[in-house]
C-alpha cells in the first residue's frame, strides 16, 4: 500500500487549529497571520535583490517615485504622502540615499522652508538596474501567475479603501 503524500507543516495552519479549539473559528486570524508572514517573505527576497545596489525595498519606493515625477524631484511632504510614510521615515530614506549619492537636496522654490529630493543620475542608472532585477523576479510573486496577481490586488483592495488608504476619485 503506498506511503499516504505528507505536506509540510504550516505553523498557521496549526496555530489556527489551536485557535480554533481555544477561541473557536476565526479565519480573520489566520487570514492576517498569513499576510504578515507573506510580507516578511515578500520584503526578504525584494531586500536581497536590491542590497547589491545599496537599497533596501523603501529606497527603491523613493527611487522609483523620484523617477515618476516630471523633473525627476519632488517635495519631502510629497514623499511622504505618496509613500503613505511618517515624515521622520522619509527624512532617514533621503538622507541615506544622498550620502549614497543617488538623491540630491535642494531648496524649494515655491516653499521657502521645504526641501526638494531630486534624482542624481547615478540614482537613475541604480533605478534602472534594480528594477530590471526585481523584474526578473517578478519582485517575489513568481508562485503567482499574472491573473493571480491581479486577484490579490483586487482582494486587497477593499482592505486599503475602508483604511483610508487613498482617495477613491
């Protein structure tokens, strides 16, 4: 008779047994447990990727953000807001990428106390580069194929709208 097929121990599928004895079903727990832990896998890999380069996965947010304006800068409270970041964290962001010198501060000419990040070339060529890497990659979700992706966008979705998360409109 053959050997019955063993999967492999999923410590949330056991903590959600427990769970589930102890406080009954409650499948908002393993759901959450299963996305921080899907997170803490996802920002390892992309981390990985990227540290060649000097970055961690929130410098290359900036980079790519930096690129996406039309002058290759934006105001610091710009950052912020369309990283969704405290300013504090995007202070420590900039700082490390200008000592890397892929980002630039200037004074902000239509704010006598805001300061501009501005995109050094080096820091386009980084971009570039990484981003050809997180690509090939496809930034950590290869066990996913396009339709599956674009699923889990869609599922999360609901998620960021009731947080607040961004202007519907």
């Amino acid at each position: 008779m053959p050997k019955p097929l063993s999967l492999p121990f999923d410590p949330i599928a056991r903590a959600d047994e427990l769970w589930k004895q102890r406080w009954g079903s409650v499948p908002a727990m393993a759901a959450i447990t299963s996305i921080m832990r899907a997170h803490q896998i996802l920002l390892a890999e992309v981390d990985a990727v990227v540290r060649p380069y000097g970055l961690t996965f929130a410098r290359y947010e900036a980079l790519v953000l930096l690129t996406f304006s039309k002058e290759g800068e934006l105001p610091m409270s710009k950052i912020g807001e369309r990283l969704m970041v405290h300013p504090t964290s995007v202070t420590n962001t900039v700082d490390r990428l200008v000592r890397s010198g892929l980002v630039a501060r200037r004074p902000n000419p239509n704010d006598g106390r805001g300061t501009l990040a501005v995109i050094t070339e080096k820091g386009r060529e980084v971009v570039e580069a990484a981003t050809r890497d997180l690509m090939a990659m496809d930034f950590g979700l290869g066990a996913y194929d396009a339709e599956e992706c674009g699923e889990i966008f869609a599922l999360l979705r609901p998620l960021r709208v009731a947080a607040h998360d961004f202007d519907e409109h």
